[in-house]
C-alpha cells in the first residue's frame, strides 16, 4: 500500500480538510445545482464557496494495486536501453518519410548534433563512438528531407538531438589592412615563427631591428624571405617590419617568406594565383620527428651486436 | 617549395603565365582606386547561413503547411492511382509481408514452412546426431528436416509463449543475426516483449547487478498501467531476469543460453541440423540460417505471445490475474534479507 508514504499521507489529510462533507447521493448534488442555478447572480467577484475537491484515493482497488516490477523499456536486457530506443524511434521515422523528396547533403541545413560526451550525458549510458555514429546518419539522412516539407515530428525530433548553442552563428571575420595600412601576416617554418607587418613604401626591410643583410648572411637567406615581394616584383612598393622568433637562420627565412606572402595577400588579394605557384603562401607543415625509446633517433635502429 | 631561377628552369611555364598577364596587371598596387573584386568575397555573400537552426526550425512549425507540402500531398492520389495502372499480380511473394503481418499459430501450414525454407538443413557432414529424430532424409548431401516436426514443436512452442505472456512474464526475443533485427524487434512488440538485436553482454544474467543495474524498471498494475508512488521502493532491487528466451541464432549466443540454464530461465530456440537440441528447452527444428525461415518464426511466436497478452489484460480487466502479484508490503521489504529497510539500524 502506498498510504505509508509521507506524501500521500499528506495529500490524504488535505482532501479530509478541503471537503467540508462527504460526496453526497447522486439526487441531492443535482439539487444543489438547480439551487445554485436560481441564486446565481451576475456579479464579478469570485464565489465564496469553494470547488469541490476530487475524491480520495482508493487504494484498495484493483488498479492501485501493484501487480508486476516489469522493465522501463523494450531494451532493457540490451544494457542500454535509451540508446536502442533512440535508434529505433529514427528508424521508424526514417521509413515512416522515406517516400519524401530529399536535397543535396550540402544544401541541407546545417545542423550541430551532440558531440559524443554530450550525447552520452543525454542518454546517461556509455555509448560507444561506432554506433553514434550510426545514429548520427540517420539524423543526417532526415535532415535531408527537402527543408519546405520537413513533417512537425521529424523537426521535433531533429530538435532533441542538437547541442545547445548554435556552434555556426559566429563567423570568422576576414582579415583585412587596418586603419594605418598595415598588414599582418604570420608564418611558421621548422621550429621558427615570424610576423610581418607590411605598409606600402620603398623596399625598407626591418628584421628583428636590424637591416637584411645583417640578420641574414647568406644570399640564399635573404632571397628566400623577400621571396614573396621579388617574384611578384613588389621590392620597391612595400616596407616591412619583421619580427621572428625561434629555429634557425634557414627556418627564420622560410617563416618569413610565408608571413610576408600572407600580409602582402591582404594588400592585394588578386595576386593569389601567382603567390600560389611560386610557393610562397604553401605551408610546409614539416617538423622535425620525435625520437622513439628504442631507436637511437626517430627511426634509428642500435647497431646489431651478434652477443 | 620556393622556385628559384625561374626563367632559366621554368621557361616555358613563364611563357604561359604572360599570357594571362592581364589579370595580374589589373592588381598592380600603383592603382589602389581600383576595386579589386575578389572570388571569396562574391562566394561568402552567396552563401548565407540561417543564422540559427533551431530557432528557425521552431518558427517554421507555426506555418501551417508550405505550399512544396501541400503539392505534395495533393498530388498523392495520382500518384497511388497511377500505381494500380496495369495488371495486378496476385499471390506474388512479398518479403516485407511476414515481417509487417506474421501469420498466427493457428495458420501454421507445412506449405508456409516449406516456402519459408525451414526444411534445408545444414550438409552431411556437419550434423549432430541428437537431431536425427527431426530429419526426414538427405537430399544432394544435404539434410532435409521433417516439416511436420517443425511445424509440431512450433505450435508447442506458440503455446509455451502464449502461456507465459498470459501469466505475465518477461519474454525476451534474441537473434543477433544481420537480418534479424526488424523481425526480433516486431515479435517483441507485438508480444509485449524485450528484444536483443546486438550483442548479448556476458553477464547480463549472473552479473545483473553490473550490467543492467543502471537500467529503469517500473512498477505497474494488473492492466500494466504505471504505479509512479512505488518507484522508490525499485531503488535496491536486483535486476530483472527474462521468464522465457526465444533465441533465433543459438549457436552464435552459446552465453546466453548457457547464462539462462545457469538461472534456470526455459529457452526456446530454433535448431538446425547441426546446433545441439539440447542446449535449449523448447527445441524448434529449423533451418536458421535462412532470414524468410526465422523471420517467420519470429512473427509466429511474436502472435501468440500478442494472443496471451490480449487473454491476460481481458482477465484483468475483470479484476483477476492469473499469477500472484506482488504485494506493496513485498514491494516494502528489503529483496535481499526480507526484512523491512532500515529495521536493523533501529534494533542497534
């Protein structure tokens, strides 16, 4: 029995002090209306007695009584029942709006599902990535209905299995030149990374504070890092302002002919395809490779001792 | 890659490069006044993003229905008109049909057998000798099972499922197979049953506790309508275990078989000439390698199972139950040491 329980104690007290006297026969309740019907009048305010509460609980009856513990979900014995349940609600979904006219994957509107770990917060049971993913295509196949004959209950669903948030609102801004005319460009190369600041002028190159020749010694150097201005023949027509951090001579070089591409690209953008194929804005994402315990470098083996 | 000495090595590229020399001039940095049009800026203004999904998803449903929909709809009459155009093909085998509408037990016949297939059984060479009272003959060296003792001890089986469900037990569906998911998932359904379409987890059965702790569990009446006042008595329960396995594939769910012996739980399962009758309770001599074969089989119990239940809620209605239902004060009591909760606490 349930009348054990605090709250339905509680509740049961309260139906005893709420109804003032017990349900009445069935001939004197519909006197009553008929009396309240003669003496009603039409006046705004709100009526002195109170409504009838609902009547008690019978927990004797049938319907009360606890027959069977059964389990929550037809997946029960699966180990992870809300998952399956998902799963198999969007299939009968998908079969239910197979015969609906679809869209390109790219013209589908762009959805963020949950991420893994937000899923499994969702479900609350530890949901292995391979069948998340299953999931997620079935989502990704009905949000290709076409968007204009999408069903309520397919949105609705759809809807429930997004993160909060919308991950796809902010847009990356564009870099443009600031206000003074500068333009900044970053480069990377081995272990040395280089910003440029780069203005229109005369063919002034400041590295690090000091002239080229000074921070580069060999031709090759200085060529390469001023690579992007002379194959676009642009030496004369801008000045920059380089710092670079890290690696060595080489590396400081090649970071700057990248940096100096990017920022020379903000200036003019239509150069690109020139830039492009003369390699200055390629990123060669190359670095040196770890050492490995076991190999004397990254993939050196020790020599090979017979004993 | 910097390309250095370019006119000495890529002469001829050079050449071709001039040619289209027009375009590079045109952004010669002497002529800021120029706009210079770049690709990107024409692309990022084509596409245009709705700014958030969700919230003009939620928009889009107070519109009634959009014109593309109610096309669509209108046009449906047409369509399925223009779909009775021509002949029409009668007693045609469709594969969807047993899964959509299993027949009953009452309508087993030795010809729906024998065109499901359940008579081929497995070659020669890999039959296991207890089945050979379930098999009519060899035929191209491969068993043939008797068609009358499938449909026999799926009839008896049909009984088994219907008595249980009648009684209120957990039935639970297996078959693991590829194919098998739909129809385990049907039978489950139409019995009022529990289905397992992927792997059994070890341990689902002897290690409860672990595996299906997390899992929720009701209480409910006789006409199997939710009792929400109890569920703080579900807190230290031990899991639940099924009252009956139908096991489509049991020679791929040796665990789980071995698990229901173990807890005593009676199995029913489809045996082919060469899986071992004995390690089920009900053995159904069948082919089960056939999807038509155990997709029938499926449905078939799956609709007895429907006809228990239907007898079960029927008695209920009338306010009897044909099992012993668990009382509140059972429900109370601790199911580990039968005593109230907290009584030993107070004792101290």
């Amino acid at each position: 029995m349930a009348w054990h329980k605090p709250t339905s104690l509680a509740q049961a007290m309260q139906s005893l002090r709420l109804t003032s006297t017990l349900t009445k026969p069935s001939s004197q309740a519909s006197r009553t209306t008929l009396n309240t019907l003669r003496t009603r009048t039409y006046a705004t305010e709100a009526e002195s007695v109170p409504a009838a509460a609902a009547p008690e609980i019978n927990f004797g009856a049938f319907s009360q009584k606890p027959a069977r513990i059964i389990p929550s979900s037809p997946s029960y014995f699966s180990g992870s029942p809300r998952f399956i349940d998902h799963v198999l609600q969007l299939e009968a979904l998908q079969a239910k709006h197979a015969s609906l006219p679809t869209v390109a994957t790219s013209e589908a509107p762009r959805m963020a599902w949950f991420k893994l770990a937000q899923f499994r917060d969702f479900v609350g049971e530890p949901v292995p990535m391979k069948k998340y993913k299953s999931l997620v295509k079935i989502l990704q196949r009905l949000n290709r209905i076409q968007p204009d004959m999408v069903p309520v209950e397919v949105r609705d669903t759809l809807a429930a299995f997004l993160r909060p948030g919308n991950p796809y609102a902010v847009e990356n801004v564009p870099r443009t030149v600031d206000e003074n005319g500068r333009a900044r460009g970053k480069g990377k190369r081995k272990e040395s990374s280089a910003v440029v600041q780069l203005v229109e002028g005369e063919g002034e190159v400041l590295v690090n504070g000091k002239s080229l020749v000074e921070a580069f010694k060999r031709v090759h150097d200085r060529e390469s890092a001023l690579w992007a201005l002379r194959c676009t023949q642009r030496l004369d027509k801008y000045n920059a302002w380089i710092t670079v951090r890290g690696g060595g001579v080489t590396g400081q070089a090649e970071a700057i002919t990248l940096a100096l591409g990017r920022a020379l690209l903000l200036h003019e953008p239509g150069l690109k395809p020139i830039l492009r194929k003369a390699g200055a804005i390629t990123v060669d994402a190359r670095r040196v490779e770890r050492k490995k315990p076991g190999h004397v470098k990254a993939r050196k083996m020790p020599t090979w001792v017979k004993r | 890659m910097i390309i250095r000495k370019l006119c000495m090595r890529q002469g001829r590229q050079l050449l071709a490069l001039s040619r289209r020399a027009p375009v590079s001039s045109r952004f010669q940095s002497t002529l800021p006044e120029t706009p210079v049009e770049t690709l990107q800026a024409s692309i990022r203004d084509e596409i245009s993003r709705p700014e958030n999904p969700l919230l003009e998803m939620v928009q889009a449903q107070y519109e009634a229905s959009t014109p593309a929909q109610q096309e669509f709809t209108s046009d449906e009459p047409h369509r399925s008109n223009f779909k009775k155009l021509g002949t029409t093909v009668k007693s045609s085998y469709d594969p969807e049909d047993v899964i959509r509408n299993p027949p009953k037990p009452s309508q087993i016949s030795l010809e729906m057998l024998l065109a499901a297939g359940t008579h081929l059984g497995h070659s020669t060479s890999r039959w296991n000798p207890q089945n050979s009272r379930y098999i009519f003959g060899i035929r191209e060296g491969v068993h043939i099972i008797s068609l009358d003792v499938t449909a026999a001890h799926l009839r008896r089986a049909a009984k088994v499922v219907e008595e249980v469900a009648a009684r209120g037990g957990l039935i639970l569906f297996a078959g693991t197979r590829k194919g098998q998911k739909r129809a385990v998932v049907k039978a489950a359904s139409l019995a009022k049953g529990y289905h397992i379409f992927e792997r059994w987890i070890p341990g689902s059965l002897t290690n409860g506790e672990q595996i299906l702790g997390h899992c929720e569990t009701k209480v409910v009446n006789a006409l199997d309508e939710e009792l929400p006042n109890f569920k703080a008595d579900l807190a230290d329960r031990p899991s639940l275990k099924p009252d009956l396995v139908v096991c489509l594939n049991p020679l791929e769910n040796v665990v789980l078989l071995h698990e229901c012996g173990l807890n005593n739980v009676p199995t029913i399962g489809v045996i082919d000439t060469d899986a071992d009758p004995t390690r089920v309770t009900y053995p159904i001599p069948s082919n089960d390698d056939s999807l038509r074969a155990t997709c029938l089989i499926a449905g078939i119990l799956g609709r007895a199972g429907e006809a228990g239940q239907v007898r079960r809620l029927k008695m209920a209605q009338e306010g009897r139950t044909s099992y012993t239902p668990i009382t509140a004060q059972e429900l109370r009591l601790d199911p580990f040491t039968g005593m109230a909760p907290g009584g030993e606490g107070q004792k101290k």
